[in-house]
C-alpha cells in the first residue's frame, strides 16, 4: 500500500521517489510506503496555503469556528475508526487510541470559543477625541512537525488553534504512522474547511529544512526529542519565524512515607506502563522517601508489573499496552536497559527476554523495574521511552524535590502525599512545567495550556488553551482620530487635526 500527501483537498502521490516503511508494530512487517516529500513538493504546499490563506482570515470567527463545531460531530462520528488506524501503526491499545483521538478533540472545541478568544481590546477618548483599540490578526501560513507518539492529538493541538484563528496550517506528522493525519484533513475538509487550508505533506529531514527556510512559512510548532527541537528553534528563530518546540523528558513522582502506596503504585503502573510509556508525560522515575517507603512500593509494584498483560491492539481490552513503535524503538531501549545494569542497577522485574507467541517478530518490549538507581546512571539521564521505570531512593524529602530540580528536564512532576504543606511547598518550588499532586500525568486540560520548563521547551508561548491563540496571532493597535465638526450657519466646518 502506497500513502499519499494531501495537497488543495486531494490525495496526491509523492514524486520525489523515494519513500520510508510504516509498520505494524505487533507483527514487525511493512504494511505501507509513505512518501518522503521533496524541497519542491513542500514548496507546493506553501504555494497553495498562501494563495487559499486570505479569504480563509476574512471569514469571521464565528463562521470559522463552527467549521470546529462540524469537525467535533465528525470526530465522534469517526472515533473507533480513527482509533483503530492509529492502533494498526503505532501498537498502542484501541482504549489508548482512543484517548488520543478524544484529547485533541477537546482542543478543537475548545477552539470553538474562537470569537471570545480573538477579541481585542478597546480604549475610549485615550486622548481629547482619540481612541484606541487593538486586533489580533492571523500570522498567514504556518506548519506543524508533529511526532509519532500521538498522531491524532498533537497534529489537533496545532491545527484547531491556528486554523480557527485564520491561518493556513501545513502538516509534517511523523513519517511512522501517518494515516491518521491524512483521515483529520479529510475531516476538517467535510466539515466544511476550504481547499489549501490544512495540508499534509509526509517527509524526513528535507521537508523539516523546507518548511523552517521558506520565506512564506510563518511559523513552526514542534513535539519530539530535545536535539531535534533544539535544532528547529535554533535554524526557524534565525529565519524570523515564530517557533514552539517541545522536547524530551523525565518525569519524577516523589512518594512520601505518608502516602498512600496502594494509590501509588497503581499510579505508577498506569503512568510507567501506559502505551509501553511512549509518551512526554510519562513517569520514568519514582522517588520514594526513606527506605521503609522504598521497599514497601517495590514490595507493591512487582506483583502489579507482573500481572501487566503486552499484546496487540486486536486483543481488546485484556491488554495493558502494545509493542513499541519500530525494531530501532525496541533496540534503545533494551540497550538503555543493559547499561542499568552494567552500571549497578537492581533490576527487579526483567522484561527481556519477553515474547508472544504467533508476534515473535513484532516489537513488543516487556515490562521492567530498576530500583536503587543513581543519578549519574544513563537510565536516570536519558529518556528512555518504554517500559521502564526506575527507582531513585531518597532520604529526605529535600534530597527528594531536589533530584527533579536538579534535572536538565522539566516536563511534568508528581508528588503523592497526605499533607498539604508538602504538597504546597513542592508545587511552589518545583521548576517545571506541569505539577501533579496525587496525579500521576498531570496534563491540563484543553483550556489550560500544556508546556515545559528547561530543556524540555523552547520558546515563549505552551500549547493549547490561551497561548495557542497567542501563537497564531499578532496584535495591531490602532490609534484613531477623527477631527471634530462645529456648526456655523448650518454648515460643519472640520477642524484640522493638530
């Protein structure tokens, strides 16, 4: 099966001539060929996008956001086939699958309130007959280059906002599982989009380079790893564009001896384990205070991870999480995995040797639990993005909070505890971006905004919520004067401005 770009409402096959595999993650074989867009081909798209963009920005609010209102019924209509394609490719479980689609389903009504949102501001006599306002305007054409790991949500999380604020928006997802993309611009178009408006353009690195140095592109969101992210903000900024890149992370939960550890621990299994934990919000490491706590959640966890059931998505609701992405996914984390242990690590539950009978091919990691983990370990250090979760134990709660202040990261964080000053206290004190107490992924919700503190961002503005209207607009104020008019003889004599 060979996929297409969707270029000017249309399925349109890639002429570069070349292209990359997309798997089925559960069986290891090539079920497609995507098309690895030229510097042309992008150039294509932009075209379109600009010559589609200005009668798109003069449709009021109003009318663009009831193109979202279609596009929700749409969604919902479509969801358990939206699920099941993004299932097929990336391996996670059809519940993931469908949480995927249904968070960035939230952004998009969200985006609804798309008159409210762009509202400017308005001053009265500012001066002696003078008066002020501002507007927000569309940027023009912007791009998004989204990842693998949410296919549906993310490349929702920026189109919705930059669509409804009247821009053109042209999407790279990710060359691994890009059905679901395609299927969103075909339903944005249903739902009543314009031809050009939203753009899907499959690719690599060339496309990535096309977008961040076409003149017309204004700006460019992006979600993956820290040096691909460093090296879009840094090549996009020097180009005079807007840029929103999200990184990698590693994210701490610290436990307390006053927890509640049953809670915790099938917190960590949901947050550790969930879609085999490729996901940014992932809890990679538990901090439990004091070795009494420590060894009373690894005496809770083993059992909960060894009941955890791996499998395909096609085996319903009797599995926890599928295989990971790609055999290279599966490869770096089990390498991460070995050099735990070559660097002291306890590995309590061992994953490695996992396999499924009749999937011996596919890319199914199992599931594994590091304790006595040091911060100057390479699994402490990098993402690892998969099935493992290590444990850092600290003796104090200081040593604790200080271990995720201490990280280059700053994603999101999490603390379990009964007490409200600690909870206060971390909450205030924490530098990063997304805080838990008692919740173990705390993701806001789509009227709040989503984003990162230190390496885990770059650039000014998170995503969704108030921001995403930010990113997509610039404000133009207006100072207006109009030169007052004194009857005389039944005439109006304007006076001149001074």
């Amino acid at each position: 099966m060979e996929l297409t770009h969707y270029l000017n409402g249309a399925h349109v096959s890639g002429t570069s001539g070349r292209f990359g595999d997309v798997f089925n993650p559960a069986t290891g074989e090539v079920q497609a060929k995507v098309p690895l867009a030229s510097t042309e081909e992008v150039n294509k798209a932009v075209d379109i996008a600009a010559a589609a963009q200005p009668a798109w920005a003069a449709v009021n609010p109003q009318r663009r956001a009831r193109v979202m209102m279609k596009f929700v019924d749409l969604l919902n209509r479509d969801m358990d086939k939206l699920a099941e394609a993004l299932s097929r490719e990336h391996g996670k479980t059809f519940p993931d699958a469908k949480g995927d689609v249904q968070r960035g389903l939230e952004v998009v009504e969200y985006c609804i309130a798309a008159p409210q949102m762009l509202k400017g501001e308005f001053t009265d006599s500012a001066g002696p007959g003078i008066d002020m306002y501002s507007m927000k305007q569309p940027l023009g054409v912007t791009a998004g280059i989204t990842p693998f790991n949410f296919p549906a949500m993310i490349p929702m999380w920026m189109f919705a906002p930059a669509i409804v604020c009247g821009n053109a928006f042209i999407l790279k997802p990710s060359e691994r599982d890009p059905s679901v993309p395609l299927m969103l611009a075909e339903l944005m178009e249903e739902a009543g989009l314009p031809k050009g408006i939203l753009q899907v353009v499959n690719g690599d690195k060339e496309s990535v380079d096309a977008l961040l140095e076409h003149p017309v592109v204004q700006s460019i969101g992006f979600v993956g790893s820290t040096p691909i992210a460093e090296y879009i903000y840094g090549k996009g900024c020097s180009n005079g564009k807007r840029v929103q890149c999200f990184g990698g992370a590693k994210n701490h939960m610290i436990i307390m001896p006053d927890a509640d550890l049953d809670q915790a621990a099938d917190a960590l299994i949901g947050a550790g384990y969930g879609a085999a934990g490729e996901r940014c919000m992932a809890i990679s490491v538990a901090v439990p205070v004091g070795e009494e706590t420590a060894d009373r959640l690894i005496e809770k966890l083993v059992p909960r991870i060894e009941k955890l059931k791996v499998g395909p998505y096609t085996a319903g609701d009797d599995v926890d999480y599928g295989p990971v992405v790609t055999a290279a996914a599966k490869q770096n984390i089990l390498g991460l995995v070995q050099s735990g242990i070559d660097q002291g690590a306890e590995l309590v539950v061992d994953g490695r040797d996992f396999s499924l009978q009749g999937y011996e091919d596919g890319f199914f990691v199992g599931p594994h639990l590091f304790d006595r983990v040091t911060p100057d370990m390479d699994i402490y250090k990098k993402e690892i993005f998969g099935p493992v979760l290590s444990t850092v134990r600290a003796g104090s709660y200081e040593e604790a909070i200080n271990l995720a202040i201490d990280h280059e990261y700053g994603n999101g964080t999490a603390i379990f505890t009964r007490d409200g000053d600690t909870a206060r206290d971390f909450a205030n004190r924490i530098n990063i971006g997304m805080v838990g107490i008692n919740v173990p992924i705390p993701v806001p919700l789509a009227y709040h905004t989503f984003g990162g503190w230190k390496k885990s961002v770059f650039g000014d503005l998170n995503q969704h919520g108030p921001d995403a209207f930010k990113f997509y607009t610039r404000t133009k104020t207006v100072t207006s004067r109009w030169p007052s008019g004194i009857k005389e003889g039944g005439e109006f004599n304007f006076k001149p401005m001074e």
